[in-house]
C-alpha cells in the first residue's frame, strides 16, 4: 500500500463469525508463539546460567547470534510464502515447521553443553520457527480490514498472552528447581519444562494447519521468483513508495531496543533469590493483577486505535511506562512489594502490550502480495533491537546489577516518542 490515509468508518463494526474465528485462530498460534519463544528467550537463559554455570556475556552471544538468524530467516520466509501457491495456500504449509522446532526444544534441552544448545536454539530453532512466525503473522492483515485491524491485534494479543501466564505458571512453580544449586535437579527441571514447550509449540502448528482457511490462489497476484523479489526490494522507486513503513521500523526499534535491555535478564533476575527479594506468593499476586490489567489494556488500546487512528495515545502511554520503568529498581531494592505490584501493569504493558498498537500500524503499511517480505523486513525490529538491547543489558547487569537493567529500557522508550510522532497516520476516521 501507499501512503494515502484510508478513511474508516463513523461506527465500529463488528467481526462476521467466520472472521471472528480465524482471528481466535491466529491468537491461538500467537499463544503458542509466546508461550515457545518464553522458554526459548528465558528458560534457555537459565539453562545458560543455572545449568551450564556461565556468565551473562554467554546468554548475550546466544540472544546475538539468534537474532541474526531470525533477521534472516524472516525476511527469506516472508519472500518464500508470498510466492507459494499450494493447494494448501501460501501460509499455512509453513505452520507445520512448528513440528521441527519443537523437537529442536527438546533435543536441546538434552545437550547439556554451550556449543550443543547454541545448535539447537540458533540453527534449528532459529531456522524453523521464523518461519512458522512470519506466517502466522502475515495472516491477520490478510484476514482482518484496516478498518478492523487494531480490534483484530488485540483480540490476537490477548488470546497470545494466555501462552505467556502458562509460560509464567510453568516457571514460577518450578522456579526453585530451576534455580537449584543441585546439578541433577536443575538439569531435570530444565529438560521437563523445555520439553512441554517444545511439545505445546509442535501441536499447535498442526491446529493452525487444519483451521486457517485462506483465500483461493486463484485471487492471489503471480508468483514472482526469489531473484525478482530481491531485486525489487533495492528498486528505489518502489521504497520510495513506503516511506512510513521505514518510518515505523525505525521508531519500532528503539523501542524494542528498550525491551532488548530487559528481557534476557529478567528471568534470571527473577531466580536470583539474593537479588529479588519477592517471594513465589508475592509474584503471583504481583502477575495476576499485571495480566487482568493487561488483557483489558490491549483490547481498549485496539479498539481506541481503531476509533481514534493508530498515533494518538503513543506518545502519553509511552512516558507511563517510561517512568513506571525508572522505578522498578528502587521498588526491588527497598523490598516495596506495593509498588512493585502496582508497578507490574505497566511493566508488562511496556514489554508486551503496546504492540497491539504497533503491529496494526505496522500492518496498515505493508504492501499487499508483499506482506510476507515486507514482515520479514519489519523483523528487524524484533532482531537487531534485542542484539543491542541485549548488550546494553548485559554490560549493565555485570557492571552494576540485574536489577537496573530497566534504566536503560526507559531510556530507549523515551527516545523512541518523538520517532513515533513523525510516523504518519494510516487510518483517519469520519468525523
């Protein structure tokens, strides 16, 4: 698409029933999405530190070296499945490389060694599961209007966070056997809860494949060859023609640059007994509230974003979570268990919620018959921002403490508002 502002609607219109259930349909692989790449982003860091007893400049190397393969393999999905026009249609073969991912899961969950597990996470995991990703992604603007996409996101969203309380159920009721000083336990709880993701992940693709229904290859444009992709990706004109969407991957960036500097180090911040002061009780409270803040979070946010056009709450929702950021440490460091659990909404909003709005922006821009590709280049900004976040992250937490690892996030947050501001607006409504 272009730059032209699309005109919505006075109303809010609701989904038809078989949209409604595709959209379900499409969280319900997002769960699964979330809940797989939970323990590919965090339990494998505490394999890394808990397990394996190595520092966290190794778990920097591992977020590095599997981001520059998702970098990759996103974009070359995404070129892969716009052209593919089987009789099962263009995304939906992709799903069932969930099966090799999550045999990957659990193979290195076995490996009980650093060169092993960087095989397992960064060339099976890293290969198969970005492709089971783009498409999953590239479905909700191929099903959902622009009109409707905001609503769609968070509908998507909400049902994708249910993968992450069950990650985090997982997690804290075995967070003392993760972090346990007795090889043998700690070894074990790793290979059980690692291979329940690789499984959950491996069964969902083959949901997604049998449900998603997608639109006849007959209505699809022409297959293009990989070359001609490439080579219309470096014609000039046509970038020229998606100004906003490069704006949109830059202002994305430094955000998720933000949460780069947080997510590696949360984890093991977390089972670290003499750094976080809170006990199992105390979190759940802590997360319980977060999440029933957050569910309903996104979906306001989606349908505010669908009312009032994608731009205008960014700028104000941002600084809140900017400065709910800021005081995360002292909250840890002073044992507040008030604050910290008033502090966890925004906490979680920070990390996981603001991209409904993101991701509908985001979508709006993509051009149709290149969504795929054109994801795939918008995976920079979930890629390259966790290397960058990831070291800036680690260099705080050794230096300093895990704990601060939230101070530069909200750096990186707060840089990020003006870039959004000079994104333009995709969808304008009728006043």
């Amino acid at each position: 698409m272009t730059e032209d502002i699309l005109e919505g609607k006075k109303e809010l219109e609701g989904f038809s029933r078989f949209v409604l259930f595709q959209v379900i349909i499409i969280g319900v692989l997002w769960l699964a999405d979330t809940f797989f790449y939970f323990f590919e982003q965090n339990i494998f860091n505490t394999y890394v530190t808990n397990v394996l007893n190595l520092g966290y400049l190794f778990i920097t190397l591992m977020v590095g070296l599997s981001a520059t393969v998702g970098l990759i393999m996103n974009f070359v999905w995404g070129i892969i499945s716009d052209n593919t026009r089987s009789k099962y249609g263009r995304r939906r073969p992709f799903l069932l490389f969930s099966i090799i991912a999550g045999i990957g899961m659990i193979l290195a969950a076995f490996s009980n060694n650093y060169i092993l597990l960087i095989i397992f996470d960064v060339l099976l995991i890293g290969i198969t599961a970005n492709a089971v990703s783009v498409a999953s992604r590239a479905l909700i603007p191929d099903v959902a209007e622009l009109e409707k996409r905001g609503r769609a996101n968070g509908i998507v969203q909400a049902v994708s966070y249910l993968g992450l309380i069950f990650g985090l159920v997982i997690f804290i009721l075995f967070e003392e056997d993760l972090g346990s000083t007795d090889p043998t336990v700690v070894l074990n709880t790793h290979i059980l809860v690692l291979t329940i993701g690789g499984i959950v992940y491996l069964v969902s693709g083959v949901i997604g494949f049998f449900f998603i229904k997608e639109r006849p290859t007959s209505e699809l444009p022409p297959k293009k060859k990989f070359s001609t992709e490439l080579k219309e990706l470096i014609d000039i004109s046509l970038l020229k023609n998606q100004k906003n969407f490069f704006r949109v991957i830059v202002a994305t960036s430094i955000y998720q640059t933000g949460i780069g500097c947080v997510m590696a180090y949360l984890f093991p911040l977390l089972t670290d007994s003499e750094l976080f002061p809170f006990g199992m009780v105390d979190l759940l409270m802590a997360i319980g509230i977060g999440f029933l803040s957050l569910v309903l979070g996104v979906i306001l946010l989606g349908r505010l974003a669908d009312k009032f056009g994608r731009k205008k709450f960014m700028p104000g929702v941002i600084l809140l979570i900017s400065i709910a950021f800021f005081f995360i440490p002292y909250s840890i460091t002073s044992g507040g268990l008030i604050l910290f659990i008033v502090l966890t909404p925004f906490l979680l909003l920070g990390l996981l919620g603001l991209n409904t709005i993101i991701n509908a922006w985001a979508q709006d821009t993509l051009p149709d018959g290149k969504r795929g590709q054109f994801y795939g280049i918008f995976n920079i900004t979930l890629t390259v921002p966790q290397i960058i976040g990831g070291i800036f992250g680690g260099l705080v937490a050794e230096i300093f403490t895990p704990i601060y690892i939230f101070i530069p996030g909200a750096i990186f947050f707060l840089i990020s508002i003006p870039l959004f501001m000079i994104v333009k607006e995709t969808l304008k409504m009728d006043k």
